[in-house]
C-alpha cells in the first residue's frame, strides 16, 4: 500500500527562502507543500480550505508579529506549527511555544544532513493532536511579585534531607506541560527537580527564563558541576549531556553527532536511578521517540517510584507510552493532577511512602 503524503503548508512573510524550502522537502517523495501564505489570515484561511498536517512559519528576521501570527493561527484552527528561523537570535523562541508551534528550528541549511534532519522533523511533528487557545505567559509583574525564601530554607546539601530526587524526561508537547506543572507546585517543594526536555541548541536559556516567570520555584540552567539544591528547578541545555555524579554534583558529557535525543533522558535518568535509587522518582511525560524510558526502567528496578503523563493530556502520547507498555509505570496520572501527587510523596517524606 503507497503511504500518503505528509500535507504541509508554508507560511512565509518573505519570499526569499521559500522555494528553497519548498524543493527541500518535496526531495523526500513522502512530503507534499500544498499550500504558500505570506501572512497569518491568509495562512488561517488556507489551513481550513487546504487541510495540511503541518505548518511550517519560516522567518527571515524576529519580531512581535511573528507571535501574533502563531497565535492567530492557533485560535482560529489549531494545527502543528514549526517555526524555522534563518537568524541566530531565540528571543521570541519561548513565545511561540507558549502560543502553541510545537517546535523552533534554526535553518541548518541545504546539505544532506540538514535535510534528512529536517524530513525526520516533518514526520515527527505531522499530525499531531493541538488544541486551541493555547494559555499564554502570566504577566511579567506576577514573576516579579513571587516571594522566594532564602535558599538556606529551600535547599540541603545531603539526600537524607530531601523526601527524593524528581528527574522529568519530556519532548514534544513538553514546554506547555511542564509550566502547568510547575506552576501548580509550591514555593517550598523540598526535593530537586532535574528535566531534560528535547529541545534546539540556543533555547535552553529563554525556557529557563520563561519557566522562571511563571513558578515561584528558582528554575535555573543546569550546568557543570551545579549541586543539586531543593527548590530549585534545573533545565538542561541541549548542546551536551548532564548526568548526576556523587555529591549531588552534575557532570556534563559530550553529545555525539550520531545522538538522536538531546539533551538525553536516558543518561539523566539513569544516573538519578544509580546515585539516589530508592529516593528517586522519575516522570515521563507528553513526547515523541523512545528517549526516556530505559531511564524510567532504571529508577523503576533500583526501588525509586515512577510516573507517566496519560495519553488524554499528552500532546503525543509516545515516550510515556512506551515505559506504560513495559510496566515499569507505578501511577499514571493526567496533566492537572501530578503537581499534587508529587506533594503528597514529599509530604510522606519517602517516595515509597505513599502514591496518591
């Protein structure tokens, strides 16, 4: 049976790279543009009359219209929005995530690597489940206003003082989840929070400070040899590997060019499983591949608890899906109720206290 054509619909505010683009991913015989908009009602009207699987905003240079124009498509007719950049600056990256693109690429150009990466792109992101009215940022003045406790009151130096170590491994969907999660915890969650969420190189830092707006907990960006600190929120960059070592302390690996996943949930995972074993609790949320699940696996046979997003609030019920299948999932929860979950084990002062 001939597998149908992956729908694609372009949106362009220039012309200068469009045909480029359009040959780029016409190469592969499994990808048809059938559509071209230079701006978002023209884009909107075409996405209802054309029925694409995939938006593609290109964009030659940043700006706030640009936002509008993601928004704009996402309130009318939701659809899969990837927003390729032909510039280096990730300023407005964490905007359009938050109005509902699934992904923010930098043009890598035309060679044959940048190619295959981009179709394997496409078909990951083509025809996956959006909903409208993505939830927008809180307001600046909300951040501004959080009262943080020293973080002598939130942090400790030594596990025996943290109800556990929570390592999240999340992809597609998984900026949108992880603000709902994060804003629903308290300012005075006691455990360490380590994430690795597939993300482009360069926007580890505006996720950081998106996320850091919009939770009264410290988000930061992980780094080497950062010790791990309760309260605080650790978002690993995508340009290498961090892994837990003794002491608390993170420790970088270099990425290799044949990495799928970066950064990787696995080695995240894994290592929290090795150092902290019963005391750690994994949660696998909303994101496509496999990358994540050996992870799970790992904190799951060394006696930590383990997690999983559900498949109704799961942009792509993938990564969480898999660890479900091989039963190494202790609960699965939606979306909402997680951040109350992780609490209430806290609140135990063990993991393997209780699981709501």
């Amino acid at each position: 049976m001939t597998r149908p054509k992956i729908r694609v619909l372009i949106v362009d505010h220039c012309s200068i790279s469009r045909n480029d683009l359009i040959r780029q991913l016409e190469i592969n015989n499994h990808i048809e543009v059938v559509g071209q908009a230079v701006h978002r009602e023209q884009a909107a009207s075409l996405v209802q009359k054309m029925v694409p699987q995939l938006l593609v905003l290109t964009l030659e240079s940043p700006g706030s219209e640009n936002v509008e124009t993601v928004a704009t498509i996402m309130a009318t007719c939701a659809i899969p929005i990837m927003v390729m950049r032909y510039y280096p600056d990730a300023q407005w990256d964490a905007e359009f995530i938050t109005c509902g693109a699934l992904a923010v690429v930098n043009n890598q150009g035309e060679s044959a690597l940048a190619t295959k990466a981009l179709h394997r792109q496409v078909e990951m992101l083509a025809g996956v489940k959006v909903i409208r009215h993505i939830q927008g940022l809180r307001h600046h003045s909300e951040a501004a206003s959080k009262n943080l406790p020293p973080p002598s009151e939130l942090a400790s130096a030594y596990p025996c003082e943290w109800p556990y170590v929570l390592a999240i491994a999340c992809s597609t969907g998984g900026p949108q989840a992880l603000s709902k999660l994060l804003q629903a915890l308290p300012v005075n969650f006691p455990c360490p929070i380590l994430i690795a969420q597939h993300i482009a190189d360069g926007f580890a830092k505006s996720m950081v400070q998106w996320l850091d707006s919009v939770t009264g907990l410290q988000v930061q960006l992980a780094q080497q040899n950062d010790v791990l600190c309760a309260g605080h929120v650790y978002i690993l960059p995508p340009e290498h590997h961090l892994v837990v070592k003794q002491y608390h302390r993170l420790a970088a690996i270099p990425r290799q060019v044949s990495d799928v996943y970066h950064p990787s949930c696995n080695m995240l995972l894994e290592s929290v499983a090795e150092v902290y074993g019963a005391r750690a609790v994994g949660l696998i949320m909303t994101g496509m591949g496999s990358d994540g699940c050996r992870g799970i696996e790992a904190i799951y046979h060394h006696g930590g608890k383990t997690l999983a997003q559900d498949e109704q609030t799961s942009v792509v019920f993938g990564m969480n899906k898999l660890a479900i299948d091989k039963k190494v999932i202790h609960k699965i929860l939606p979306l909402e109720k997680l951040a109350g979950a992780l609490v209430t084990m806290a609140d135990f002062g063990h993991p393997e206290g209780q699981l709501p």
